[in-house]
C-alpha cells in the first residue's frame, strides 16, 4: 500500500519551495516532494498530528529490527516503493502490487513476483499508469495527472478462471502545482481490475466506488447511515473467505483527509457474488479505538490470515503524550478477528483492540503493512519513509518474522535513522 507523511506548515517555512504530492493515505500520509538536495535539509521536520520529528542524532544505520530492504529486480525505483500488497497462488508464487513514485506528479501500480517465498522479487509490469487527465467540477474541466494509490491484490479462489485475480485502487487526480490543495480526493474513486493471473493482461478499469457524479457502480455513503458524511474513501485491504470478498478501507470526512478526527474511522464492506454487488459490514476502528491505543487516529489497514485465524493489520499514527518518540506513522499493530462476518475485532473487558503484536519502524515513518503465510522468507512486509535519502525516499521492507511471531529485540524502543 503507497503512502508518505505530509509535511505541515511548519516545514514549508523552513523549506519554502517543498511541494505536496498531499495526503493520500488519508489523514497522515503525502508525498513530500522536495527536490533532491533540499532532503539534505531535512533535520527537523516536526507535524502536528501526521507529526512526525526527525533528529539527526538518530540518523545512523541500525540493524536492530531485522528489516531487509527489498530489492525489485528489473524495476526503476526512482523515488522509492509503497504501499505493498501481497498475494500468493496456488502454485506458491508470490505477486506483489505496490506504488511506484515519481515526484512530483506520478504514483502508478506496479507488480513483482517471488519464487522463494520472499526472499528476492522480480518487476513483472505496470498494471496502471499514472498520465495526464482532466476531471469536470461543477461545469469547470480541471487538468492533472492520474494518481493510483493504496492498491489491494486479491486472488478470488472461487471466482471463475478469468476473474480469479482482482487489483483495487484509489484514482484520483492531482493538479499542477502539485502542492497542499491540489489533490482532488472527493472528485476520485476506488477502481477494479481483473485477470487470469498477476502478470495480466488485465482488464479495462471498473469505476466501483464514489459519487453519484462518477456513475461508479456504488455510491459507498448510500449502504448505511454510519457511511453518510465520508467525502472519501482509501487505504484498501482485501481478503477472500469461504467465497465472500471483504474489504477493508480508510473512510475520510474531509476532503483533504486532514481534521474532525472524532469521526475518522476503518470500515469493512462484503461482497458474496465477486464484487459485483456489495454491503457495509461495519465499522472496524474509530476514534475512540485509537485514543485508547495512544494515537490520534489509525489507517492503512490489510486483512490477513495466518493458521486459520483472520487478523486486521493497522498503522497507529499522531502517537499521543508529551514524550512520544514518533508522531507520524508508527509501524502496524496486528489485531485478530472475532467475527469478520460481523466486523468484530478481540476486545479487551474496556472494549479496547486487543493488540496481538507489533511491528516497530527504524526509519522515520512507516506501517502499512500486508502479510501472506506463505511468504515464509519475507514475513511480514513494511513500507518505510527514509527523509535522508537522496532519491528514493519510499521503501518497502522484509520484516522477516510472521504476525504472531514476537521480537523482543525489534519490538523494543529503538533508534530510528
């Protein structure tokens, strides 16, 4: 899953010619687009609430979490890999989906595949291409360049052969200069693909949810009143059970995806005949889950299964308290279902999520995670932000341990670069 911190004004004022790639993974994350040697610059960066502080201090080398950067053969980085989606098939390959950066306009999807469970990943092509567009607001047409973020591979078992493979996306467009305010969230909308297998070729795109106005085939705020009020929605999760599709995603009542933090929240969406028709299920995480955890909100969440157990993997971010080491995006917390059918999470006495276990990042930023049992060698996957860096600021990660599987060393308070 592609995402970056945004950083506020008080960044812009000490670097007074940042532009935005702006908040795509909803409230907390953007991609902070600063040319190469500004990046040098990047001592302190402190945001409120997506706040993330950087000391240089810190900014050494560490080995102390086990990560192992992953590589993508073939692939041209340029400024780095987000937001990872995993997916295995039956014959035990993996197939990555991911965001591919290009500051300051471009964020496109990407797909890699793995033959040894994790260990080395080779590009196997662009499912998506960020290009110029143009969408109509209120009679005015407004030009830009398609974005697709936050994408979400699944493999539908049950559906027929030609369908089995599903890609979900968030497309928006994203206006020139490219700066705070020039991201038309509200104006996008989640799109589907669909294809034999991973390396395609995949169909046209299917508008599957936004607005009346983009003739999407569901108006998502339409389902259930505890929808109504969401300008939009990102940071896509997906899993297959027993023939039902479940989706889980960011739901936005901001059009910037900044503020009224009270009403941000996860929510879960099923579909039983393949994605043609779909139902709220419920609301998985919400405000107060996230002060009772010590943060301002929770995101980026995936839907995993490990041993036959179903888990939310979420991203903390806006860490609470006057000594919080790490205000952006603060690794993944793994939380396991009750009922998925039901959008029940593990709930302490309080109602508070039980947190099985955590991933801690050593960069600056990160989270957004997925999982799939069979990537034995990768484990856990991670996408981190390094803002010292001299090109490829986005990065995705091995974390090297499955969900259940603890790290007394990595989960410790550790220095981050």
């Amino acid at each position: 899953m592609l995402a970056a911190i945004c950083i506020t004004a008080m960044a812009i004022r000490l670097l007074p010619r940042l532009s935005w790639n702006e908040t795509r993974r909803s409230a907390e994350r953007s991609h902070c687009v600063l040319d190469s040697a500004r990046w040098r610059f990047l001592a302190v960066v402190t945001l409120a609430l997506g706040v993330l502080t950087v000391n240089p201090a810190l900014a050494t080398q560490t080995d102390r979490s086990g990560f192992e950067r992953i590589n993508i053969v073939g692939e041209d980085h340029r400024n780095g890999l987000f937001d990872v989606s995993i997916e295995y098939d039956n014959a035990g390959s993996g197939w990555l989906a991911y965001s591919r950066v290009e500051v300051p306009k471009h964020v496109q999807t990407h797909l890699a595949k793995s033959t040894d469970g994790g260990k080395t990943w080779k590009y196997a092509g662009a499912a998506n291409r960020s290009a110029e567009g143009s969408v109509v607001i209120n009679g005015m047409t407004r030009k830009g360049v398609w974005r697709y973020e936050t994408p979400t591979l699944l493999f539908d078992p049950q559906d027929i052969a030609a369908r089995r493979w599903k890609l979900f996306v968030q497309r928006y467009l994203a206006m020139p200069p490219y700066q705070k305010g020039n991201s038309l969230f509200e104006n996008g909308w989640i799109e589907y693909k669909y294809a034999a297998i991973p390396a395609g070729p995949w169909s046209d795109a299917i508008c599957l949810f936004g607005k009346p106005e983009t003739n999407c085939q569901v108006d998502l705020n339409s389902l259930h009143p505890d929808l109504k009020g969401n300008v939009f929605y990102n940071e896509l999760g997906s899993i297959a059970v027993d023939g039902t599709i479940y989706l889980s995603m960011d739901a936005s009542p901001t059009p910037t995806g900044f503020g009224k933090w009270e009403h941000r929240k996860i929510v879960l969406v099923s579909s039983q005949d393949h994605g043609i028709t779909w139902t709220y299920v419920g609301t998985l995480t919400n405000f107060d889950d996230a002060s009772a955890l010590g943060y301002r909100v929770l995101t980026g969440s995936s839907l995993v299964k490990e041993n036959g157990r179903l888990f939310l993997l979420i991203t903390p971010s806006g860490a609470k308290g006057l000594f919080a080491k790490n205000r952006g995006h603060d690794g993944t917390l793994v939380v396991a279902f009750e009922d998925i059918r039901r959008a029940r999470l593990e709930r302490d006495v309080g109602g508070k999520p039980v947190v099985l276990n955590s991933f801690k990042v050593d960069l600056h930023s990160g989270g957004l995670s997925d999982y799939d049992e069979q990537n034995t060698w990768g484990g856990v996957l991670i996408s981190q932000i390094d803002t010292l860096a001299k090109r490829e600021f986005f990065q995705i990660f091995s974390a090297r341990r499955r969900i259940g599987q603890r790290d007394a060393a990595a989960d410790a308070d550790k220095p981050r670069r």
